[in-house]
C-alpha cells in the first residue's frame, strides 16, 4: 500500500510544508499552518481527482499574425463599474472582488444584479454568509425587490455548477463569498487555503465552458489583501478592491489586476440611504468643502488610471515635547513622507526634527503615486511658515533625493481637469506642461524654489496673535 504523505499548508500564503511549523518561513505568520489530508495515496489537492493519462493529445500551433477580435461584453448598468472593468463583463471572465467588511460590497453587487436583471439578462446571485431571507431584506432596502434575479444559499460547489448549468447559462453568477465554499474532491474544511484554490478552479472551469461571467467575493485580511493563497488572484481574469472609510461617504472601486482592460482604473461611490450612486464629478466631490483661508492645504492634480483627479493634501506641522517626534499619515506612503522631509531638511533649509507632522488625503483617498510629492512639501512648508497657498493653484511634480523636481506623466489631462474646476495656476516640473494655454503655469527646478516662494508670502509680526506665532516659527525654520 502507498504511503500517504501528510501536507502542512499555511493558511495565509500557501506555503506547503512536510511537517508541522509555528511560524511560517514564507509570511512569518504565526499558528496559520494547518495539516490538509490528502484526497489520494501520494497526491494532494485538486490534482488527485484527475485521471491519469500515459499520453497527451496533439494541439494545433498559430502564429501571432491573424484576426483578433474584440472580446464580447455584457454592459452592467453602472457606469462606474464598467469603467473599472473596461466597458462591462467579458463572457466567461472571472472577476474577484476583495474589501473590508461592511464596506459595501454585497450592496454594489445587488445594484449590478438587478441592473442586468432588468434588462432580461439570468442572473444568479449565490450567498454561502446570509439566508435568502437577508438578501431579499438588502433588496428591499435598495427598492431592487421586484426585478428578477435568482436567489440561492448553497455552499456546495458542485450543487452550484449543476444547478446553474440547468437552462440557459446565466449571463452572472456571483458567489459571496469564495471562503464559505467548498468542494467533495477535497478533504478538508471550508476556507482551508486548498479549499479556495479546488473551489474556484471549479468555478473557473464553469465560467469558461459556458461563457458565464463570474464574481467571487473574497475576504481580506488585517493588512487589507485579499485572504487566501496569492494563486486564486493568477487563477482568475481580474481582480478589483473596494476600498474607502467607514467615517467617509465615498467609496473606491479600484482595479488591481484586468486581462480585459486597464489597470489602476477607479470608480468613485457615494454611500447614500439608498445604497451607492455614482460619482461622474469625484474632483468637485473632494474638493467640496476646502479651507481656502487655512495654512497646510495644497491641491494635488492627480491620475487614477486614466481619469484626472483633484483631492485635497492637508498638513500640521506642530513643535514637539517629545524625544521623538510624531509623523502620522492617513491615505499616503508614511516612507514616501519621510522621504519628503528628508530631502527639505537637507536642500529647502526647513528643520522640522523637532516638530511633529500630521499628514492627511481629504476624502478618505489613497494616494500611490510619486506625483504628490511637490503637493506634500508645499503643504508642509505652509503649515511651518503660516503661509497660506493661493486657493486657485495645483499642484504636481515628483521629488528627487537631490531636491530636484522630476516630471510626471500625462501632464496635460492633469492641467484640463483643474481649468474645468475653475483653478488658474499650476506649479509643475519644468518641461511639462509650458505648451498649455489653459491656464497660468509656473515651472520649478529645485525644491529650493519652492521653499522660497512660499516664504516670500508667510505672515510677519503685527498680524495677530496667531499671525506673530506662525512669524516666529517662520522666522527660525525657514
């Protein structure tokens, strides 16, 4: 008889082992390796419950010059989301959506539902989480009860194929969640890393025989990745994130990974008492609001896929009592900040090693891209002086180490998109942008410019309490 091998896998990366570990070497999680019984003597996994064949078939090859057509796609009645996706669902993509709980995934789902329900498109909307009975009541609260899509609890991949492959395929099929399924080929419990990976590779597998598009809700965990082996993420066509803050309103669709259509694509929501409704405008959204009398605001012209975007870069810099000073950021790259300060300590003349720096995205954004740096340093520099930034500039350019001001990409969409919101000025790396007549641009060089021309506006003594205050931190740092 063959011996059957046991198999150690971590539950948060997939790391396969032969024995048991606290720690796993791959993700240096601790107590996330479980033992999973193999489904046959010597094989593991899906992989077991294939027959074996002593013999491949032989497959025709093509070269690359041919007719490439465009794939077909089913259209969701959300512009948002299929501007994410690309211009709507490809037939027999699989999509899977990650996000935090309560974020409102469920709810985006629903609305994308019952706008192709209603066009005649089957639509079939599979809860492993919550009775049909919740499901219905998320309907009703959404005023979607009426239009006609298909509901189930079922947890049993194999149930659910059978049952969808009954009639004309379903143009949608939504699993919420991908952790709650689970499979017979696999002996081991639900949302066991080989689980997941057997039960979305029948899944897969149903999506492209019969050209269903499938959305497989997943789970995140505290870093805020989707939970589960990195495979699953390889396995399927695209993989979106819904992200936002429970204290904001908006919500952010972002797409992460697109074998159909652009990366880094956004699509702003609103959270309302209705459920989400789009956000054709999220600038004016995010701007709306705006301190235009306050210190440490700066406006970054931003790109989020293709679509411009203007948010708000709020600074505090405060002197500290402690040894070692604060630096606390919400929606950027705490390494980039320090970055930022570094290089103004080092080549703008600010020392800010005793202050304490506070830095905010109003709105609940994140920010990734390197191009807010010239937006940051400018709302630093005026939250320390008490200069207050002219409220119609923007801001864009990214910071060199030498404290050179590097361009950015597609500077052109950026400067459109802040003259459409009524902004006259634009401070932006030299040689981009000189050519637009849109409105007023002024060019940098050196961080050192910047300093200085924010400087050259800070409040001086005799202006107030707050104003002689704001002078004297001006007077000493600058």
């Amino acid at each position: 008889m063959a011996k059957i091998h046991q198999t150690f896998v971590c539950q948060s990366c997939g790391a396969v082992y032969n024995r048991w570990r606290g720690r796993c070497e791959a993700c240096n999680g601790w107590n996330t390796i479980v033992e999973e019984a193999p489904s046959a003597p010597g094989q593991s996994g899906p992989a077991a419950t294939r027959p074996s064949r002593s013999r491949g078939r032989v497959f025709p090859l093509e070269g690359l010059t041919g007719e490439a057509k465009e794939a077909p796609r089913i259209p969701s009645g959300i512009g948002e989301l299929d501007r994410v996706t690309g211009g709507g669902f490809v037939r027999g993509s699989v999509i899977l959506l990650g996000g935090d709980p309560g974020i409102g995934k469920s709810t985006l789902l629903m609305q994308a539902s019952a706008a192709m329900a209603g066009t005649g498109e089957r639509v079939a909307y599979i809860s492993g989480e919550e009775a049909v009975g919740q499901v219905r009541l998320r309907a009703e609260r959404l005023g979607l009860s009426a239009l006609p899509v298909q509901l189930a609890a079922e947890t049993n991949v194999e149930d659910i194929v059978e049952t969808l492959s009954q009639g004309r395929p379903p143009a949608l099929a939504i699993i919420d969640s991908i952790q709650t399924m689970w499979t017979e080929t696999v002996e081991s419990a639900p949302g066991t890393v080989t689980q997941v990976r057997s039960s979305a590779q029948a899944l897969i597998r149903f999506a492209k025989t019969t050209g269903t598009a499938v959305i497989l809700v997943g789970h995140v965990t505290k870093d805020g990745q989707i939970a589960g082996p990195r495979v699953v993420e390889h396995m399927v066509d695209a993989v979106a994130s819904f992200e936002g803050d429970q204290g904001h309103h908006f919500r952010i669709l972002r797409a992460v990974k697109n074998r159909f259509g652009p990366t880094d694509e956004i699509g702003v929501f609103e959270m309302t008492d209705a459920g989400l409704s789009e956000v054709p405008n999220p600038s004016a959204l995010f701007l709306a609001g705006r301190d235009h009398q306050a210190a440490g605001t700066a406006v970054f012209a931003g790109m989020e896929g293709t679509r411009p975007l203007l948010v708000e870069i709020q600074a505090l810099v405060a002197p500290s009592s402690l040894g070692m000073p604060r630096r606390a950021v919400v929606g950027w790259d705490p390494n980039r900040l320090s970055m930022v300060l570094a290089v103004l300590e080092a080549h703008g003349g600010i020392r800010l090693g005793s202050h304490d720096v506070y830095l905010n995205v109003a709105g609940g954004l994140r920010i990734t891209e390197p191009a807010a740096d010239l937006a940051v340093a400018a709302a630093l520099v005026s939250s320390l002086s008490g200069a207050v930034l002219p409220p119609e500039t923007v801001y864009f350019g990214e910071i060199g180490l030498s404290g050179a001001i590097r361009p950015v990409a597609q500077a052109g969409s950026r400067l459109k998109e802040a003259q459409k919101l009524g902004f006259a000025k634009a401070l932006i790396p030299q040689g981009r942008g000189e050519g637009e007549k849109a409105l007023s641009v002024e060019t940098l060089r050196h961080i050192a410019d910047l300093v200085a021309g924010i400087s050259a506006g800070a409040p001086r003594k005799g202006s107030g309490q707050r104003g002689r205050q704001q002078s004297r931190y001006a007077d000493e740092e600058v």
